[in-house]
C-alpha cells in the first residue's frame, strides 16, 4: 500500500493509481454476440426512470453502446496515450453466465476478458474489475426475483469464483458490487429485483441487501483462498448530506440520512449489523432471515478497502419544507449555497475531501475513488488537430475535486487511486443516452443512434495527460 504523502503541500503519493472507469453495459454493445445472454440493462431502454420492458428494444443505445466490444484495442491505446495507470471496467455476468444459474461459464465470453486484459497488459495499465455493474442476468431477475432469492448467493459465488481462477493472477483489484446502496433506491437496476418499486416489501428488499452482503463476503474467501494478493473492496455511491439548517432536528435527520449509506460499509469493514441498523429494522417490523454461517462470513471475510463513486452532495432537513434535489439514483433537499450540473447534480468538491475524511477515520481501510466527474453537454468544434471538444467546465470540475483529494492525502487519509467516471463517452446510465458525456474521448454517436463512433480527443485529454505525467504537481 502507498503511504500518504508527509508533505502539507499538495502532492500525491508515488505509485497513486491514475485512471478512468467504464461498465460493461454502458461500452461494450456487442448484447448477444458470442453466446452473451441479456441483462436487465438490455430491456431498460430509456434509463432507469421508466420500467422495464419484457424484451430489447431498437431504441436501447446500450444495445450497441460506443462499440467497445470490437474497439476495445483502439481505445485502450487511447487511454495509454493519456499515461493511465489503471482501467476500472466490469465484467458482465450474462456473457459469462448467460442466464445466471447454470454450472458451466460460457468460454468465449471468458475469452473476451482475456483479450481485455493482453491489450492492458501490453500497455502497462492495471485493471481494476467490477464483478458486478448493475448487469444481473435478466433470468434472475424474472425467474428468482434477483437479489431477494438466497439462491443468487449462489449463483455468484460460482461466478466470481470462474474470475478469480481465470484471471486472479492478472487482476489485483476487485470490487464486487458496484454502489451496493443503491438497491435501496433502484432495486431492479441494482439488484435485478423485477418487482415493481411500489410494490416490493422492505422485509423483501432488505433481505435481498442482506444477500448481496453475504454474497460479496463470500467471493472475498474465494478470492483470498484462490489468491493472497488479491485486494477486494466495496463499492458506495457516496452522497454526503448536511444538514439544512443548524437546528438539531436537521442535524439528527442529515446523519440518519448519511447512516443508510454508511450502513453497508460497517457491514463490509466491520463484518457486523450496526446497532442503528438493527434498530431500523426493528422499527420498520423487519425480522432478516440470518443464519449462523452468514454471520461468520461477514465476520471473518471483510474487505481489503474501500471504494467511492463520488458526484455531489445532498441537504437534509427535518422542519421545513424545502425544493427537492435531483441527484445520482437518490435526492435529498437542495443546498442553497451550491451551483448545479445541467442533470440537478449539486457541484461540491469540499466535500469530497470531507467524505475521505469521513470515511478514513470511521474503517481506517485504503480509500479508491473509482467514479467522478462531470456529465455535460459536449459540442464537437473543428481544431488544429482535427474535432475536438474545449470542454473547460470539465477540467475546472475534475481540477477542483482533485485538489480536495490531496488535501485529505494531506489530512492524512491513505488514497490508492482516482478512476474518473466515463473516461470515454458512453451511454448514461440514469438516462440512456449519448448526450449525457463524461469523457475525456468523444464518441460520435448521438441519442437516436446516429453516428460513426469515431473517437475525438477533447480538450481534457492532454489536460488529464498533463496530471497523470506530473503525478498532480500540475492541479
Ligand atoms: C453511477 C454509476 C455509473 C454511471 C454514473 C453516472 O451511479 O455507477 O454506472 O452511470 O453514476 O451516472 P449517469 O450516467 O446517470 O450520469
């Protein structure tokens, strides 16, 4: 592990891992090639703000998405060229299980990965794997309710385990679950459950929780078993939320808010229901179904580290009536003190640097911020060197986020690395659309399809180059 920098200036520490992130439904395309089976990505076809479908529909971008499947070569030279460090993708179970349930993996999908992972190797890149990415197997979520049925432990422990013995040697760091948190809010895209929201029972919902948390705990004794080296960390979407006001009744309603974000990193770090969790539980009538074996393997099996997407942050109040915020998969009350992304998503970097914080001193694990950035509107103008993006707004967003990055280096708070979101254009996952973009390479595809996917280097990928090359010296 990097030990943090001593210096108070901002520096960051050598062998910082650099990087971008992606997930396999939102690059790849390529839905039902080389015996792929569907995910429930593959019959959302406008986001995850209108139901699902029963089957794919022409008009799901993801379908094709920027075509990663076929280019991945082109575009991991793409992001060597930018001196990247580390490629956080995931690995979509449905080309590994098709249906989710089966006993033997599908070799071509597996063989994918492999060449994936010869194109990083060749560029000296380390990959960084999602196990799962909001890409459930669509039969799970139809034939067993996805995450509610006990079986799916199951069924994952099998998955992660072909990974880990096919590519353990290869790949060091793994998440498990991407923004495990988020099944609270969208539990069909999270966690497969095809009941409809309004009508799933939280009894249903927080023992389906309960079994992605014994899940997860179980692939983390596979991997360790297959392979010592082998770091393993959770994935929270991170939403700070602060009270609106100083009145203790909004102080009180910010950190419950917080705790329902917290709780899963207890139980990933600490292996233990926490006592306000189980008081939840009590509270709402919740009686989890936990057996003894569950309980030693959230004990004994707890993760290596801790990672992050970090967008925005959220207010809490408990005694006024206050404008929703819109924001990543969950709301909150807006922050009258902050500006907004095009989306709603309330522009914070400070407190990024107090969620390091936050979270350094409450599990003392190594920290991965594995998602950040900016989602805007890119407008493809003519440059020297041919279409480009002069996407300042992005530079300013990612330069001022990092900087609160290495003021918590400087506070003391061990970061392994940045991975920003979407370090290529693709297609939004809230949205499902191209014009939601993220990238530092501009993909020419549009929201009706149109397009040739050409990629175009925008103006923050000689700025990103320029940061990775001097280790941040440059923010
Ligand atoms: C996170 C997801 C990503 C990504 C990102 C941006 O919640 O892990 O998959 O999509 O948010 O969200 P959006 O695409 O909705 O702007």
């Amino acid at each position: 592990m990097t030990a943090p920098s001593p210096d108070p200036d901002l520096r960051f520490p050598g062998g910082f891992l650099w990087g971008g992130a992606t997930a396999a439904n939102q690059i790849e395309g390529a839905y039902n090639e080389d015996g792929k089976g569907l995910s429930v990505q593959d019959v959302m076809p406008r986001g995850i703000l209108t139901p699902p479908t029963q089957v794919p529909t022409p008009d799901n971008l993801k379908l094709e998405a920027i075509d990663f499947y076929h280019r991945y070569a082109e575009d991991i030279a793409l992001l060597a060229e930018m001196g990247f460090k580390v490629f956080r993708f995931s690995i979509a179970w449905s080309r590994i299980f098709p249906l989710g349930d089966e006993t033997e993996p599908n070799e071509e999908g597996l063989a994918f990965y492999d060449r994936v992972l010869d194109e990083l190797e060749k560029h000296g890149i380390e990959p960084l794997v999602t196990i799962s990415h909001y890409e459930t197997p669509l039969h799970l979520a139809r034939t067993y309710d996805g995450w509610t049925d006990r079986r799916l432990i199951g069924f994952f422990e099998r998955y992660a385990r072909t990974l880990f013995e096919r590519y353990g040697e290869r790949v060091r760091y793994w998440l498990t679950f991407n923004e495990i948190n988020s099944v609270l809010h969208e539990p069909f895209l999270s966690g497969g459950i095809a009941t409809p929201k309004d009508r799933l029972s939280e009894q249903d919902l927080y023992q389906a929780i309960h079994h992605e948390l014994v899940a997860s705990a179980a692939a983390t004794r596979i991997a360790h078993e297959i392979n010592p080296d082998i770091r393993i960390g959770c994935m929270i979407l991170a939403v700070p939320t602060y009270p609106l006001t100083p009145d203790p009744r909004d102080v009180w309603a910010a950190k419950q808010a917080e705790r329902a974000n917290y709780a899963f990193g207890d139980l990933h770090v600490r292996g233990e229901y926490p006592g306000y969790l189980l008081r939840t539980l009590r509270d709402k009538g919740i009686e989890l179904e936990i057996t003894e074996a569950d309980r030693v393997l959230l004990r004994e099996h707890t993760v290596d580290f801790v990672s992050l997407s970090y967008y925005m942050s959220v207010c809490e109040t408990a005694t006024q009536e206050a404008p929703a915020g819109r924001g990543n998969l969950m709301g909150g009350v807006a922050n009258p003190t902050l500006e907004a992304s095009d989306w709603g998503w309330q522009i914070d970097p400070a407190g990024l640097r107090t969620t390091l914080n936050d979270y350094w001193d409450r599990w003392g694990k190594p920290l991965f911020i594995v998602e950040n950035g900016l989602g805007a509107r890119d407008v493809l103008v003519d440059g020297p060197d041919g279409p480009t993006v002069e996407d300042d707004y992005r530079i300013a967003y990612m330069n001022d986020h990092l900087v609160q990055v290495a003021q918590a280096v400087a506070d003391g708070v061990e970061v392994l690395g940045y991975t920003s979101w979407g370090c290529i254009d693709l297609v939004s996952a809230s949205t499902a659309q191209m014009s939601k973009r993220y990238g530092f390479i501009y993909v020419d595809r549009d929201d009706d399809g149109n397009g040739t996917l050409a990629r175009y280097r925008k103006k923050s990928f000689g700025w990103y180059r320029d940061v990775i090359a001097s280790n941040g010296a440059c923010l």
